[in-house]
C-alpha cells in the first residue's frame, strides 16, 4: 500500500496542503510510515484540471491513499475513477500518517473510494 500526503513543502515537519489539487509537494510513504519519495507536483500552478492531473499521476505511482486538506468536487470524482481512497485532514505531514495507518488498520482498505476526515 502507498500512501501520498498533500504537503505545502518537501519536508516531512510540514503542513498538510489545504488544497490537494494544488499542493507543491507529495510524500509518498508505504504502509509502515516509511518514506519512499517526494514528487514535485506539475499542477501545482496554471489552468483547471488539476484534480484530474494530480489523481493520474498519483495512481500511476501506485498509490492507494491519498491525504490533504479539502478535496474539491473534481478531484473526488477522479480519485473515486481510479479506485483511490482518500482522507481529508489538517496538521502537519508525519501526525497525518499516523493517523492513517491507524485508521488503515482498523478498515479494510480494499474499500476505496469514498472521502473519510480523521
């Protein structure tokens, strides 16, 4: 399982983005909390379509969880599209993990596609 958190920087003491489409960063992590990379994200700026850019580029990374402030209609409808669960959220990077593994561990996380706030 691969877990992409929406973040306004590169570091892992960072805030999670309010808007996921346009967030500047992503950390991926797997499902232990251990870090994998960071990926700039290339619709962080410019015209529409950034939810579905973003919801792409993500699941061809192979993510199955995504975490970021507020998920705009758009963006939902894309992420739904490709099988991906996501989790809306504030705080910083490394406290949103957790609560998503915990939360992970408490659900089947075969169940995707539906907007949960821990």
């Amino acid at each position: 399982m691969r877990i992409a958190i929406a973040s306004v920087s590169r570091e892992e003491p960072a805030e999670i983005s309010p808007r996921p489409g346009r967030a500047r960063f992503y950390l991926l992590y797997d499902e232990t909390g251990g870090f994998l990379e960071v990926i700039a994200n290339p619709f962080s700026r410019g015209g529409g379509g950034a939810g579905f850019g973003v919801a792409k580029m993500l699941a061809d990374k192979g993510v199955e969880i995504v975490v970021g402030g507020q998920f705009g209609e758009n963006m939902e409808g894309a992420l739904r599209e490709r099988g991906l669960k996501y989790y809306e959220m504030t705080g910083n990077v490394r406290d949103g993990l957790r609560r998503v593994i915990e939360q992970a561990g408490r659900e089947d996380v075969r169940d995707k596609g539906g907007v949960t706030s821990i």
